[in-house]
C-alpha cells in the first residue's frame, strides 16, 4: 500500500513539484567537489607557496599514473589465471588459486607491499643465485652465469612496488572474474562444448566475453581503489605523489600547502575515473 | 552392409546422480537416417539419455559407439565427435554476445577451420534454409524464441552434423512459435538426416518419427513404431501417459 503514491507520482505534471525534485536529484556531492577542486586550483594559481608546492609534487604524477596502470595490467592477468584456478575442476589448480586468494586478502596491503618488496624479492634472488651455482656445477657455466649475476640492486624499488601491487590486486581481481564467469548461464558451456568446442575454446569465445563484459564496471572501481592505494608504495621511497609530497612537506615544512594539494590531486583522478565507470555501466546497461 | 550398422549404439546404459537413477539400464539401435521420438513423464530419463550421447553427462557406465566408435573418456575423441552431432536445446542457448551471423560461423571457424567468407556463405546457406537470412545482423535478444531456436537448429547443421539430438526443443517456446520449429525439424527428418528428439508434440511423431521410446524411471519401457504406439500401445504405463497427454 505504501508504494502507491510513488507509482502515481510520474502522472502529476505540477512545474513546482517536479523542478523541486529536479534540485533534490542534482548530484550535489559532485558539485561540492568540484568546487573544492576548482578553489583548490584557483589557489593554486594565485599563491606563490601553493604554486611552488603543486609545480614540485607534480613531478611524480608521472610515477603515480605509470605504476598504477602497469600493476593494474599484470594484476589482471594474476586475475583471470586466478579465477578460472577458482573454477577449475583440477585439485591443485583449484586449491593453489584459492590458497593465493585467501593469503592475499588476508594480510593488509601495506604489510604485503613491505613484504613482497623486501623478504619476497631478495629471497627470490637469492633462489636465483643458488640455482645459478646449482647449473654451474653441473657444467653449463654459461646458464649458471646469467642467474648469478643478478643482485637484489638490479631490481628497483619501482618494479618491486609494482610486483607488490599487480600481486596483491591479482587476488582481488581474482575474485571478481570467478564472480564474472559463474554468473553466466551453464547452458552457454554445453552449446559451445556440444558445437565441439574444447574448454579452453569454450572459454575463451563465449564465456570469458560475456563474464567481462558483466565484470567491467567491478573492474572499474578496482581501478580507482589501485590509484589510491599505490600511495601506499610511497613506503618504499617509490617517488610517486605521496613520496614527493613528504619529501616536499619534510623540508620545507609546508605541510598545509604539500598534502592540501596531494589530497585534491587524487580526489581529481579518482572522481573522473569514476564518473567513467558510471557512464560505462549506463552504456553496458542500455545494450543489454 | 554398412548402411545397416546403426550410426548410434547404446549398450547397456547408466546415469546416476547421487542416488537417483536417471538411466537405468538402457540399450538401443539408432539407424542411420531414421528419426528417433523419446517420450516419457518428466523425470523419466530421457534428457539424460539424450545428453549421455554427447557426452554432456558422463555415463556411470556402459557402452555409446557413434558410427561405429567407441566413447571414451578422452578429451580430444569427445570433442572431435561433438562436432558430427548437433545438439538443439530447450533454452536455444544462442551466445548472445554474438550476431546471428557469428553464432553459426564460430565452431564452423575454429573448429573446422573454414575461412570467415566459407563460414559465412555455409552461415547464411543455412539461415535460408531455416527461414531466416534476413536475421543475420541480429542479435539473440531481439528475436523471438522460434527464431532464436531456428537460428540454433542453422548453427548445428553448419557443422554438417551426422546426428542431430534435439532436447525438448518446443517446450519454451509460444504455441504460435511452435509450428515453425516442427516445420524446420520435419524438413530435416524428410532429408534423411539421423536424428534422436526428444519432444511430445504426438504431430511431430505422427508425421516424423519412423520410431518411438517411451521412457518411465530411467528404463526403455516401449520401443515401436508411431503406429504401434497410437494404435496398439503394449504397456500399461503407456497407456496411462498417452491417455494423460492425447486428453486434451
């Protein structure tokens, strides 16, 4: 009963009724952010200290963006081979995906950066180097040689806070595309595996197009939870904004101007990002 | 000789789920051209029956040769006798991600190898044939389920199937619709096409069949004629289905 007038509403045309619901519909968390960024630029323009502490910080844009984009690609490909091991029917591939998944997200994601980047890359060097002795002992010298010669300097910070990421964003993807794959209709496999089809072209022609496509506004949002979280790799003295900004912050002591700026350069990515993810879930749903 | 050797052999045929007993027992001769009517009360097996033969259901035990070989467990032989036997489903299970056009040229594509422009002519050959070429830019979605399921019936047959198992391939569809999904089945069956439906339009049995299987509990409890069926039903549980779905 009480839905009623809801449903009558749509045919009263009353100009004051409607333009009323007009402003309570308009999107005035955006507007106040957008206002906050504009005045935010504006000062930025205007004031020398701001200007001087934006110019610095927007030197590791450039870090922030590269290391959020190359993680997030790697981490999707962690993903997809994580959650078709969720719905394989092999034990191990099935138990090894899950084990990845659960350690993963189990552990925070700033402990698993300082993890992965300084006890997961030195151990996997190490293994690297003993493997290299292990080949060179039984003669193939040549081998042996490559895999000594690497040293944990070799590898960056950078690419360590990137394999820390991908690593830990893989998880969570993971979890989305097993979602994707198993919200398609199982009639779909057996038409394709009844044309002849194997699994993996099963997969791969119809179901993995119609889970990611399902998947992709899931997707989005995890976009813009990575740009947020790769500050996080400002740990690892990655110069990325965060970094930048610290360091800005710690010898000029501007800590107003320095983190101000740092706050609004991420509210700016991210709500355009999301407003792209809300456009394309109102596209994928027009098609459908 | 080799004409008389059945294209489908069902030997001694078992499907359990957990406890249930979904075929019990099962053995038939399925000769090459003929067209094979499973009947029975819903439960009674006869999907099962029909999706052992592809292997969609993994048989618990006994023996299926199609065109005189044997199914095994091994992926690749399964896949490569897939391909020579359609399959039509209840649900059309068309790709909808897909056009019309590029549900029936994709196994024809990556299965056997046909070039886009082969595919396409083999494609639209058949969408002729089921009435519908002018659908080929379409999607799934907009088309009703007779055309979805004539569009179904095009992407078999453009695998040029031996065999062509037919699920329940009416019962979701409108009764308008009906008619012209029969008309394209009995089209095929008129061709000399090898095929097992399973299907309770009496019309299509009637006009079609050259043999019926009534299925109770998992068994083979008649295996006759469209004639012996109507006219001289043997079994008293027969009798009783017919007597249920001729009623009205």
């Amino acid at each position: 009963m009480a839905e009623q007038p809801q449903a009558i509403k749509p045919i009263i045309k009353i100009d004051g009724l409607s333009s009323k619901k007009r402003i309570r519909d308009l999107p005035w968390w955006f507007i106040a952010i957008v206002l906050i960024a504009v005045y935010v630029f504006y000062i930025i323009n205007t004031n020398q200290d701001y200007n001087d502490t934006f110019n610095f910080i927007k030197i590791g844009l450039a870090v922030t963006v590269k290391t959020t984009l190359i993680s997030f690609g790697i981490a999707i490909l962690f993903g997809l081979l994580a959650g078709l091991g969720r719905i394989s029917k092999s034990l191990v591939l099935n138990n090894l995906s899950r084990l990845y998944v659960e350690l993963i997200r189990g552990i925070p994601i700033l402990v698993l950066i300082f993890f992965i980047a300084l006890v997961g890359v030195p151990s996997l060097v190490d293994s690297m180097n003993n493997l290299g002795f292990w080949l060179s002992d039984r003669g193939l010298e040549f081998l042996g040689k490559i895999f000594t010669a690497i040293t944990n300097q070799d590898i960056s910070m950078n690419a360590r806070a990137i394999s820390a990421l991908s690593f830990t964003y893989g998880a969570y993807l993971a979890e989305i595309f097993r979602a994707g794959i198993q919200s398609i209709v199982k009639g779909q496999m057996e038409a394709a595996r009844s044309l002849g089809m194997s699994y993996g072209q099963s997969m791969r022609y119809v179901i993995l197009p119609q889970a990611i496509r399902n998947v992709l506004p899931a997707l989005g949002n995890d976009f813009v939870a990575m740009v947020k979280d790769s500050s996080l790799v400002s740990v690892l003295a990655v110069r990325d904004i965060t970094q930048v900004s610290r360091l800005y912050a710690g010898t000029t002591f501007r800590f107003r101007e320095a983190y101000i700026i740092l706050a609004v350069m991420y509210l700016t990515m991210t709500v355009i990002l999301s407003l792209g993810v809300q456009l394309l879930e109102r596209r994928l749903r027009i098609h459908d | 000789m080799t004409d008389q050797k059945p294209i489908i052999v069902v030997k001694d045929l078992y499907k359990y789920f957990g406890e249930i007993k979904a075929v019990d027992g099962v053995s038939m001769d399925i000769e090459k051209g003929k067209v094979v009517v499973v009947i029975g009360p819903s439960g009674s097996g006869k999907s099962t029956l029909l999706r052992c033969i592809n292997h969609l259901e993994e048989p618990t035990s006994g023996e299926i040769w199609i065109d005189g070989e044997k199914l095994t467990h091994a992926a690749k032989q399964i896949n490569e006798i897939r391909a020579e036997i359609g399959m039509v489903f209840q649900l059309f299970n068309l790709f909808p991600h897909l056009s019309v056009l590029e549900n029936v040229t994709l196994a024809q594509k990556v299965i056997r190898g046909r070039s886009k422009e082969e595919a396409k002519y083999i494609a639209m050959e058949k969408l002729t044939r089921v009435g519908i070429p002018e659908k080929a830019d379409a999607f799934p979605a907009n088309l009703s389920g007779g055309q979805q399921q004539r569009v179904a019936i095009a992407r078999a047959l453009a695998m040029d199937p031996k065999i062509m198992l037919f699920d329940e391939p009416t019962s979701a569809l409108d009764p308008e619709m009906i008619k012209e999904v029969l008309d394209v089945m009995l089209d095929l069956a008129l061709e000399g096409m090898t095929m097992v439906c399973v299907s309770h339009e009496m019309g299509f049995v009637r006009s079609a069949a050259d043999e019926v299987v009534f299925m109770d509990f998992g068994k083979v409890v008649e295996h006759t004629t469209p004639d012996g069926l109507f006219n001289n039903p043997q079994n008293d549980r027969t009798k009783l289905f017919l007597s249920q779905i001729l009623e009205h």
